[in-house]
C-alpha cells in the first residue's frame, strides 16, 4: 500500500513555523529509517514549505482554494451491500504505468509505478493515455483517469473535476485512519506540504504523528489523496510506497505548476 514521504535531508524547523508548529523531532521509529534524499531535495522542499499559506487562512481564488469546494468524494457504507465487480485500467503516465481498480461504486485502489529514473523533460511532459482496460471503464475509473490527466498535464482543469468516488474498506469504515486521510484530501492543497504532527493536530489529536504515518502507509487512493504531501517536522521526508525519486517528483511537479499557475 502506498505509504508516506520518501527519504530526504533535513529541513530547518523554520519551514514548518508558517504553519504554527515549533521544530519538533521525528518520532524514533522513524528516525531510524530515515536516510538522505537525493542531492539538491533538500533545497527544493525548504523552497516548497516556506511558501505553504497557513492552514488556518486559506484565501479563494486560487487553484487550491477553488478544489477545497469539490473535494468531498462519495464513500458507499451500506450494510450487507452485495460484493461488487471490480474493473481495471492502467494509465500511462509521466512517472510510469498506474494501475488502478474500482466498481460501478467507487475507486477501490491505485498502484504506484516504483521509479528507478527520474523522468526526463519531454518525459514529464507527455499526455497521460489509457493503455489498458479502456473498453470497461466504469464512471468512477473514467472520472479517475480524468483527473490524473489533469494533475500530471493541465492542473489548471483539476478545479473543474470531480474528485471520484471510493469504495475501498478502509474509507468506508469509521476510524482515525479515515479521518486523518480525510482531512489530508480537504486541508493539504496542490503544492504544499505538511508535517505528521500538523496532521495530526488537523485531524484532532496532536499526540497522533505515529498512528498518521500508519495512515499514509494503509493509502490506497496516492495522488488523490496525497499522501506524498506528508514529511517529518525535522524536515527528512519520511518513508513512500512509490519511492523517494516518485516523491520527490510529485513536490517538485506540484511547486513548478504552482508557480506557473500563478502568473
């Protein structure tokens, strides 16, 4: 399952201060995993979190205020509903090869490509297809691969789109970890990042920072619900079910689009 954070150089504590949390280390168990990111990550994620408004004064307007308003996906939990048929598509995409799963319900899973290269310039830039299981789609999977192709080519649209439906167990049942992944989805927009521990204290519990990175490693919708947007409070960027060059390139995708976005 896809996981948070891929594995960085730390950030100053600074970074996070504009989001009122003074520096705070990461918790033991993930210390001990934590190793550096690659070259020049370090500068590039400082950059992105200095430039992350507060959570507590979002602004309208922008790309990310005006997906806030649409990003409340349906959750079926009915009881003793019958088990349904799950279709698959694969989408081509700039990082490599999305599988993803779903019904007539909802979106049950995407499977994250692991990358050993970081795509190239004219790579990164090419149009997401549909490269298998196009002629079974259902609604949920066509609203999936829609929005994809928005995030990876033209996040301008991302406001205009639905966030698709889930339908997977772990959003369906009440818990902290659908709570935490729920707030993720509304509170942490395209091109910011948020530490475990601010997770935590938006998801209600400030004392949380383990159990919201179990959170992000049980994410089975990444990207939509953008578990990559999560790093330590020290600044290292914590473990990813894609990887650390995937991570890295989803923050960095988002910061260029962010600032393209605002001209």
């Amino acid at each position: 399952m896809p996981g948070a954070g891929s594995r960085g150089p730390g950030l100053p504590g600074s970074a996070f201060r504009a989001h009122g949390e003074a520096r705070a280390a990461p918790p033991r168990s993930a210390a001990r995993r934590e190793e550096p990111l690659l070259r020049g990550a370090g500068d590039s994620l400082r950059r992105l979190l200095r430039r992350s408004p507060s959570f507590s004064s979002r602004a309208g307007g922008d790309l990310s205020s005006t997906m806030a308003a649409r990003l409340v996906p349906n959750v079926s939990s009915k009881e003793g509903e019958s088990q349904c048929e799950e279709k698959h598509v694969v989408l081509l995409s700039p990082v490599g090869k999305l599988e993803i799963s779903g019904c007539e319900t909802g979106l049950h899973e995407i499977k994250l490509p692991k990358m050993s290269v970081l795509p190239s310039g004219a790579e990164s830039s090419a149009a997401c297809e549909v490269c298998e299981g196009a002629e079974e789609m259902t609604e949920p999977l066509k609203q999936c691969t829609a929005w994809l192709r928005a995030y990876f080519c033209e996040p301008a649209r991302m406001a205009s789109l639905p966030v698709p439906a889930f339908h997977h167990p772990l959003l369906r049942r009440d818990s902290f970890t659908r709570q935490v992944l729920w707030t993720l989805l509304r509170d942490v927009k395209f091109g910011e990042a948020v530490s475990y521990k601010q997770l935590a204290v938006l998801a209600g519990n400030s004392r949380a920072a383990r159990a919201v990175g179990g959170a992000m490693r049980s994410n089975p919708i990444p990207i939509i619900i953008p578990c990559h947007r999560v790093i330590c409070s020290s600044g290292q960027s914590g473990n990813y079910g894609g990887g650390n060059l995937l991570k890295e390139w989803l923050l960095s995708h988002e910061k260029l689009q962010k600032e393209k976005l605002a001209y």
